[in-house]
C-alpha cells in the first residue's frame, strides 16, 4: 500500500535519526568539513567537446561512429576489417565535412577513435582527451598493414611489365592534371547510395552493375578521368591498354596481344582517401586528367582515340615504391592485377571474374559516366566485401558521343543521411531520500538502452533529432516503498509529435520549459521486491518534428539519455540524479531535511553535507552487467574501489570502479 506523505514525513525523520548513527559508523560524511552542500555530481561521464574535419566536397554530410578504442582489425590476407566485439559510444552527422560539437561519453575514456563507412570520408581518426578536448587527426592505415601479406598471388600469367607510359608526379605522387569537372553534390549521394560501403552488390540486389568496363571509342575523341572515389588499404596503380579493335575481338589470353601497360595515376588514391597513408597526399576528387592514346605503328602518344580503339583498364596493386616514385619491374614484385577485361582475371570459378562495375548517372539531362574496381582478390567469403567501390572514377569525353553511357542508375533526388546512436547503461537509487540510511542502491535499478536518430535531410534545415527510442527495463526493488519511475526532458514539448509507452499513445505533462514521462507507477505492478532475476521492459519511442521546429543536433548533446530520470516513493517526494532539478510536482519542503543539504535558490538539488561519498542515486554510464549490492551493504562494499574514485576528486584512475 502506498505510503501517506504525512506518514513519510515520520517515517523520514525516524528513518534520519537511525541513519545518522549508522552514518557514523560507515563513515559515510566526514565530520572534519563544513555542513556545506556537496556539488558532486558522482557523474560517470565526462563532456568532451569533439573537433573532427573530413576532407569531403563542400556541403557534403557524412555519418560517423565514435569508439573508445581502435575497432579495426587486420586479417591474415593484410585487409583490414571491422570489429564485432566492440561497440561505439557516440555518433553523429558532419555537415560539410565538420563537427565541433560536445559529446557526453563514459568518464573512463582517455582515447577516442572516429570510424566511418561514408566513401568520401576518412575511415579512422584518432584523438586523445585533453583538458576536455578531442581533436580527431587521421589513423595512418599503413602501420596497422603487416609488412608481408598473404597476398602474394597474382591474377594473370607471370610476364614482365612493359610500361610504355608513367606520368611524371610532384612531391604529392600527383601528375599534371587539365582543370576541374564540375561534378554536382547530387552525384556523390547518389554513388554512396548505390554502392554502400562493406555491403556485397550481389547482397543488395545491385549485381546487374557488376560488368565489364572495358570501352569502345566510337569515334575520334580525346578522353579525360576523374577521380571520385579511393577507398582503398592498398598501394594501387590504375592503368590501361588500347587495343585497337573492338571489344568483341579481343583475345581470352593476354598473352596474345602486345601488352603495353599505360599507367595513368602510379599511385590511385585520393588525398580525402578514407583509408590514410601517412605523408602520401594523392590525387583529388574532380581534377581531370587527360588520357593518351598509345599509337603502336609508331611507338608514341598522342591525345585523340581513333575509332574503334578499345580502352582495357588495369589495377595493380604493389608494384609502385612511394619512396623512389618508380615502379618494380618485375611481375613477381605485385601483389595483384586485376583487369576491367574479366576472361583476364584467372579464377577458377567464372563468376567471380569480373573486378569492375560500369554505369552512369543522368543529372540535369547530362550523362555522368562511372566505373569503379574491387581490389581485393574475390572471394566469397568475409576477406571481400564485393562492394566494386574501392577505385571509382568518372570518364569525359570530347565528343561525349564517343563512349557510349553503360547502364543509368537512379538520381538521389533528395539525399538523406542518417545515422543512429546507440548507449545503454544503469540507474540504481536509493529511495529514503532525504535520509541517509544504508545507501545499498539497490531500491530501484532499472538497466536502459537507448537508440536516437539523426537525420539530416540535404538543402534543408541541417542535422537533426527525428526519434529516440528508449528501452527502461526493471531489473530489481529492494524497497518497502511503493516507487514510480519518471523521467524529465529538458525539451520543448512543442517539438515532440507523438510519444509512446509499449505501443500505447501518452500525453507527457508539460514541465517548466520541458515534459515529464510517468514510465510507471508502481514497481510492484511488475516485479516482486527482493527477488533477483526479474525484467519488466518499457519501451519510449519520441517522435520529433522535421521543421522548424526540429530539434536539432547541436542543442540535444546535453539532453541525452538518461535525461534527468527520477523515482517517487510518495506523492510529492521525487529522488532524482544529484544537481538535477526536480519536476514541477515535488514538495519543495523536503529539501535541506534529514541528511539532505540541497539548496534550491541556488539550482543545488539532491546533495547531501560536502565530503559526502554517497548519492541518492547514481548513472552507470555503457555497462549492462550490474552487480546489484546485497540489502543493507553500502555501494563501496560491493565495488570497493568505488570509494577510491570519490576520495580521489572522481580521478580517471577509479572511473572504472562500476566494471567488473
């Protein structure tokens, strides 16, 4: 039966003068301070305003993932993958390449690394907390790739390479270039989103661009490239052969032709390459370069394809050193070749032949011609992904006749990015507030998981919130009080256009400039007290606007789960986190009673006397595993280096005292 305030008000006061006998002997406050509030928030996370800058085309908006460790692995075959064991702790959306914004992480974290599949983005950042700053710099993949790799085989028959053809490249590895390709930003979103990162096209219902792309002049034209996209771990040359004839004559074997390699780019990454080579800049994202036709007859390069040539690209991947900008001569030196021709890549199984895609983008009546290469030996299995985008480039021709457009893929009309983070954690509280009594945090504990949604819509109103769906699940009561469960949102209700509990419509009460959630009223509708191994879930879905009145990114990073999430033991008496402000429903009288030492005029909630080592109640920040403390042992007793942490000023070096 649900206790009377009147009834509380006693029992408070008895329940006062018991603990503070039993405070003296757990040694709970220490009696040499001041009776001064304590400002400690016992918070077990940390604000730390992240700085990340991604070379990507202005107005371009990427997803990213944030880790407190390295989550890439290199496997046996040197490629490099990413973890499963591990999650991220933060996310977000860059818009135009940029995020300087605060993220509220675990409080143990020291390192942070920023990973994202965005194909024009850096795979991974690093950056190390500083005085509450993360400014995130590029991983070099090059130290993580083991010296030798597995991958010693080479695609086509052994023969010598006969480069007839190497552009001279400056400092940077990048070679005379004639201008810029005005690409529209509608073309790049809608390349990342036929071709997404890591996922097979032959899993997505995408294979039909898996083909050859090999080209056929069809009349006398001069040819330009442009690079759009290097998503590759590999030292990779792009290249080509002119075979004069069409493509239907061209031979099964290579070896009956003369193979002068033409090299166009020795080495084929982009200076925004997400996957980073320390001090190798690359080439860049719309700068054209104009190919050369390799006259045979006469043995020298001219600018204009005759009709009828057909243009066979070339990958390889290890025959250019960096370091001496010249290339190995000798086949047995690279580790692959791989040919837009497919009866040239030697593989048993013909299906997985082909290294290429080939398609174009329609775009204000224009076709954009695309190819792109897999450079990774194909298989069927985790060690490639069949994603066909690790080298994309795009073809210009004069007259734009001469190549004939390869199969349209759709215009992103409206491109959308969208990115969810995911956290979880636990709230333990001790439901005799304003007493001190035994501090067991074990009167109510509730485990969460939260996902919220980023959405950033292009030419709109920039990133915002559209969702968050939160699951509140009662794992345990170790009380006599009846105990509710709230949770307040500092958000303007206006903004919220439906709220859910378990599928069911709710109407949250507005609360000064935000709204409370009433997520139950009574544990013991759904659990029994003192019984270990129960769960009652909840699940919250918000919904948000997508206007105006959207909430956007940058306001919710100080808003996020848990909120400000409290327990009421009886009317009028709420038990929040401390500092945390109480909902418009509380009695204000109870506070600065019994052992409490809030000071509302001064935004001091929930304290108790500085020097106190305990709260009312706690956030365990990332964890789902809760050793939940016997009935009547205090917090330290079941995590002993919990009172380390508190002594020590909250120091880094205890922040983990809650992970067993």
């Amino acid at each position: 039966m649900r206790i009377n305030l009147s009834g509380l008000c006693m029992a408070c006061t008895v329940a006062g003068a018991l603990s503070l006998a039993s405070c003296m002997e757990k040694d709970l406050y220490d009696s040499s301070k001041q009776e001064t509030p304590s400002l400690a928030t016992f918070a077990t996370t940390q604000d730390v305003q992240f700085a990340i800058q991604y070379s990507v085309p202005s107005g371009y908006n990427n997803g990213f993932d944030v880790y407190s460790e390295n989550p890439m692995t290199v496997n046996s075959d040197g490629s490099i993958t990413l973890r499963t064991d591990i999650e991220p702790i933060a996310s977000g959306i860059a818009e135009s390449g940029v995020f300087n914004m605060m993220k509220r992480i675990p409080g143990y974290v020291k390192e942070l690394y920023a990973y994202s599949t965005d194909l024009y983005a850096t795979r991974l950042m690093h950056a190390t907390i500083s005085n509450g700053y993360a400014t995130f710099k590029a991983v070099d993949f090059s130290t993580l790739i083991p010296t030798t790799s597995a991958m010693t085989t080479r695609s086509t028959k052994d023969l010598k390479l006969d480069i007839v053809y190497a552009p001279a490249v400056d400092s940077r590895h990048t070679p005379a270039f004639d201008g810029y390709a005005n690409l529209p930003l509608e073309l790049y979103y809608t390349v990342r989103t036929t071709f997404p990162n890591g996922k097979s096209l032959f899993e997505t219902n995408k294979s039909k661009y898996v083909q050859e792309a090999t080209m056929e002049v069809q009349e006398d034209a001069e040819l330009w490239i442009t690079p759009l996209i290097t998503d590759c771990s590999l030292t990779n040359t792009l290249g080509y052969i002119c075979f004069d004839g069409p493509k239907s004559s061209i031979p099964s074997d290579m070896t009956q032709i003369d193979e002068k390699l033409i090299t166009i780019f020795p080495f084929a990454s982009l200076e925004n390459n997400p996957v980073a080579f320390k001090g190798v800049t690359g080439i860049n994202t719309g700068q054209l370069f104009k190919l050369k036709y390799y006259d045979k007859s006469k043995g020298t390069l001219v600018d204009k394809f005759p009709k009828g040539t057909t243009i066979i690209w070339f990958l390889a991947a290890g025959i250019y050193d960096k370091a001496t900008q010249t290339f190995n001569s000798s086949s047995n030196k690279a580790q692959n070749f791989y040919y837009s021709h497919a009866a040239w890549n030697t593989y048993e199984d013909e299906n997985l032949r082909d290294h290429t895609t080939y398609y174009s983008v329609k775009f204000n009546n224009e076709n954009y011609k695309f190819f792109g290469f897999e450079d990774t030996k194909r298989t069927n299995n985790k060690n490639c992904d069949n994603d066909f985008n690790d080298m994309v480039f795009m073809m210009k021709s004069n007259p734009t006749t001469a190549i004939e457009p390869p199969v349209v893929i759709d215009e992103e009309e409206n491109p959308i990015t969208v990115v969810e983070e995911k956290k979880k954690g636990v709230l333990a509280f001790e439901d005799n507030w304003p007493a001190a009594k035994d501090y067991d945090m074990n009167d109510i504990v509730i485990k969460y998981q939260s996902v919220t949604s980023y959405y950033n819509e292009y030419s709109s109103i920039g990133t915002c919130i559209v969702s968050i769906n939160d699951i509140f699940d009662l794992v345990h009561s170790g009380a006599n009080f009846n105990n509710g469960f709230s949770i307040k949102y500092d958000i303007d209700p206006t903004k919220v256009t439906s709220l859910m509990i378990n599928g069911q419509s709710v109407t949250p009460r507005a609360d000064g400039t935000g709204f409370v959630v009433d997520i139950f009223k009574n544990a013991f509708d759904y659990i029994r007290a003192y019984q270990p191994n129960q769960s009652h879930k909840f699940n919250v879905v918000i919904n948000f606007q997508r206007n105006d009145k959207a909430l956007r990114q940058a306001d919710f990073q100080s808003k996020v789960v848990p909120y400000n999430p409290f327990i009421i033991p009886a009317e009028g008496v709420e038990v929040h986190l401390p500092m945390k402000e109480p909902s418009a429903a509380a009695d204000m009288s109870f506070f600065g009673t019994a052992d409490d030492c809030s000071n509302p005029a001064q935004k001091i909630y929930y304290v108790g006397k500085e020097g106190a080592i305990y709260p009312w109640a706690i956030h365990l920040a990332e964890v789902t595993d809760f050793g939940i403390p016997k009935e009547g042992d205090a917090l330290d007793v079941a995590y002993p280096s919990y009172k380390s942490w508190v002594e020590s000023g909250f120091s880094q070096t205890y922040a983990k005292w809650y992970i067993k």
